[in-house]
C-alpha cells in the first residue's frame, strides 16, 4: 500500500480500491476499511485466519498428487494448521501489485503456497434460496430494496424460491441510487443480516442466511414434504385402510389418491371425488387454483373451493374424505352427506396422526445465501504475472480456491467463476468499496512447486509463521449441538478482534 500526500498535509490517499479517497486524520475512508492512522494509512479490520483442531477434522478428498505419487488429502482448514483467509487482508488495487499475502507452509509432507487478496467484484451477486410453499413473485418479477430494483425471481425448486440478486447490471448499469442500494443488500445479505425486500405483484420477504423467511410479516416454519403427488406416493399405505379419499392440495401438482398408480396398488377403489383443475397422468392434477399463500402455495382458504360436484355414480354416502396440505400444516376431515356434499366432520385419531406425520418429515424453513462472483480480470495479476496460467491451474485442480476458507464451488467453462456459501465463512467476511462493488475474500492454495510454474511472485511468499502476530483475528467452529465439521452445519466465532 502506498500513500499519496496532498496539498493538506493532514490528509493521506488511499490506493485500495478506484475511488481513491483522500481521508483526514483519525477518520476512515468511504469504504469503512481503511483509515488514517497518524498520517499511516492502516486497515481497520484484521487479518482473520482459520484455527482448528485435529480430534475434530475430517479429511477431504485427495485432489494432489505429488511428484512421488503421494495424495496430499486437501485438508486446508480442518486440521490442526493455521489457515489464512482473505479476510482483513487487503486489496491489489492497481492489481499489478502482488497479492497482500502469499503465505507457505508445510501441509502432509508438501511445501503449500495459499495466495490471499480481498476483490473487489464488480462482477457479483447473490443466489438465494427460500424454503416455502408460498407463492412470492412469478419468475422474472423484479426484486426490490427500498423500492429500487436488486435482482429478479428465478425458478421455483422442490420446496424452494430462488432469487438471482445483484450483477453489474444492477450495480453499475442503472441509476447511481440503484448500484448503491444493490450493493448495500448485497453486503448484508452476504455478513447474514437481514433484508427486507418486495416481489413486484408478489409478496414482501425478509431474508437473512440460515433464518427462516418472513413472508408478508409470517415467519415461515417448514419446508414441503414433496408436491401433491410426491405425499401421495409417501403416505398412501398409512391411509388407504383409514379414509376413502385423500387430495393433497398444491399449486404445481395436487394429488388424489383413488386415480393415482399408489392408489391403485393399494386397490383404493374409485370415489367419485372430481376436482378442478388440468389433469396431467392419472392423479396429478395441475393449476387447481391461483399461486397464493394458502394451502400448498395456492390462493386457497377452503379447500373445497377446489372441488367439483361429486359423480353420483360413482361416490356414496358416508364416503371419508381427507384434504391436507404438503406440509401438513393445514388438514380437513370431510364426510358426505345424503346429498352427496362434504360436511365437516371429526377426526379419527389414527387420521389426524398420518396427517401430522406429514408435518412431522418436512424440514424446517431456512433462506441460504450464496455468493458468486467471476474472479478474473486483473484480480489474477496479484497472484502471477501471467494471469492466464492461474485460470488454468484452477481448471486442472492444481490450485484450490476457497473464499475465506469455506469450499468455493467453480463453475465450468471460461474464467474463474465461484460461488460459496456465506454461511461457511467467517463473520463479516464482505466490504464494499463505493464504486459500487463488493469486497470479497478469495484465497488460491497450491503447492509451492506449482506456484514457481505459474510464474507466481516467488519473492512475496513468506512463511506462516510472519503472518501469526498478535493484531490477527483468529476464529474458530462454534459449537452448536451439530457436528462442527459438516460444512452446512457450523457457525463461526470470533475468538478474539482488535482493531
């Protein structure tokens, strides 16, 4: 890092990010990060690495294979090693400049190189998945903070709502107000606070990493067990001895149980039950009602809404109907009367337990946060020289890339491409600078050998043990009842912080 001097000779420039701020004494710059510090331009947030124990590591997959033909078990953060992120550690910017950190230690017998910068990502956003029945926007419908739009629906998932948030687009392509509100959420949703936001003819949802969502102002409790058909085919033997019918409502596929193949296997006879709808193959039903947050995702309140006037051929009185949602949270017991209509009528014991069993095997409702941002440009210029040849090692497994220690998943094709999930890394592992862009952990391991091929900057490497002062924050596995080396099951903590 260098510092520029200005014609205020009380004043410093910072050089870590395009904005360049000039920042006075005992004040920090736009981007909360850097600061002057008695005319020294210091980083207010630690240099953060990994600290584990070996009885609690489990190893991962061999990946490496050194020139003996002995596997290195790619082991980075689980054994007892430190390991150091990207977090606190700084920025390239200009990226000719060597990455703030190329650190080497021993690993299994192997001379290791982990190279570590914080990004600056343009280029980024958020995959968020919502575990919920409940209709929230169509695909496409805008996504918005504070009225400005961040991002837009995708796919609806077995269970889940998928939200594409962030991307240049939105970052540098609209107005000034919509890049810095974009990166605003994005930096909470990413250090798991929450966000407001709304659907357009959709719902309004609060979303925060590893929390249920709150969806028009209710807190979300379990995941669906399956589609309408799906419940079906899961519970069919526990009710074709106790109840006559079974429609199990959803928005994308309602079942019911005498047309569908389990049915007919538990020799169900026909009930002359007939619902709205668009039959798809023998009991699977299509658009039986409007996308809502009722019953199973639908607009439905009463579930008879959905039903046609029974077959007088084929239904009877007395007949015994169960109607249920596909997390079971909502469930009625109907018997028909001489007129053929379903009247409400009590439940057998052994009927209302097979209808909580269902809530019983749905999982609870949880928001994950993803982030995902393309690490090429000149970001790979902090690691070699030649640029081209760090993409390539990471395609050939050579290089391992973590984001702030947690598993990075890279996507195939060109360019470095990753995503992680935030709840894998370290607390407040984001920044930002105002260009609008988030600042992002991004660490590349690999063995030192293969870093000298690359034409990595050999002179910057130093051993582990020059990083390990005092003014580091080291953290830890929180433990939470779960085995803390699950990735997806441990939360970290913050041992100690200075600043």
């Amino acid at each position: 890092m260098t510092n520029e001097a200005t014609a205020n000779s009380e004043k410093i420039r910072c050089d870590a990010c395009p904005v360049m701020c000039y920042i006075a004494e005992g004040k920090a710059g736009a981007c909360d990060r850097y600061a002057n510090h008695d005319g020294e331009l210091v980083r207010l947030d630690p240099l953060t690495i990994i600290e584990t124990s070996q009885e609690k590591g489990v190893k991962a997959v061999p990946f490496l294979r050194d020139g003996d033909g002995n596997d290195w078990d790619g082991d980075l953060v689980q054994g007892n090693r430190p390991f150091v992120t990207a977090v606190g550690a700084g920025t390239t910017y200009p990226d000719y400049k060597p990455a703030p950190f190329i650190v080497s230690q021993e690993v299994d017998g192997v001379d290791m190189v982990t190279v570590v910068t914080e990004g600056i990502f343009s280029y980024c956003g958020v995959k968020v998945k919502i575990d919920t029945d409940r209709h929230i926007g169509h695909e496409r419908a805008p996504v918005r903070v504070a009225g400005e739009p961040i991002g837009h629906v995708m796919t609806s998932e077995y269970g889940s709502k998928m939200l594409s948030l962030g991307g240049v687009e939105h970052l540098t392509g609209g107005s000034k107000k919509e890049g810095r509100i974009t990166c605003d959420a994005l930096l909470r949703l990413c250090n798991r606070e929450a966000v407001e936001m709304t659907i357009d003819d959709g719902a309004t949802v609060v979303v925060q990493a590893g929390k249920a969502p709150i969806i028009n102002g209710v807190e979300e409790k379990l995941m669906r067990v399956g589609c309408g058909s799906a419940t079906i085919g899961m519970f069919a033997s526990q009710w074709a001895q106790q109840v006559d019918e079974v429609i199990v409502v959803d928005d994308h596929i309602t079942g019911v149980l005498s047309e569908h193949q389990a049915g007919k296997l538990l020799s169900v006879p026909p009930s002359g039950i007939r619902i709205k709808g668009r039959r798809s193959t023998p009991g699977r039903y299509f658009q039986v009602a409007e996308p809502g947050t009722g019953w199973g995702g639908t607009d439905v309140d009463d579930p008879l809404s959905i039903l046609k006037d029974s077959d007088p051929k084929v239904a009877w009185q007395g007949l015994r109907l169960l109607m249920v949602s596909t997390t079971g949270e909502q469930w009625a017991y109907f018997e028909l009367d001489e007129n053929l209509q379903p009247v409400a009528a009590e439940i057998p014991d052994r009927l209302r337990a097979s209808a909580e069993r269902i809530a019983e095997n749905c999982e609870p409702s949880v928001c994950s946060v993803l982030f995902m941002g393309g690490a090429g440009g000149s970001l790979r210029a902090g690691v070699t020289e030649n640029p081209v040849r760090l993409t390539n090692s990471v395609k050939d497994s050579l290089t391992y890339v973590s984001c702030g220690g947690a598993d990075a998943y890279v996507w195939p094709g060109g360019g470095i491409t990753v995503m992680s999930d935030v709840l894998d890394m370290p607390t407040n592992s984001f920044g930002y600078v105002p260009t609008p862009a988030l600042v992002a952990p991004i660490e590349f391991t690999m063995r030192l050998a293969d870093y000298e091929a690359l034409g990595g900057h050999m002179k910057e490497v130093q051993p582990v043990e020059n990083v390990l002062t005092d003014g580091i924050r080291r953290v830890g596995k929180a433990e939470n009842g779960k085995d803390p080396t699950a990735s997806h099951n441990y939360r970290w903590k913050a041992e100690s912080r200075s600043r």
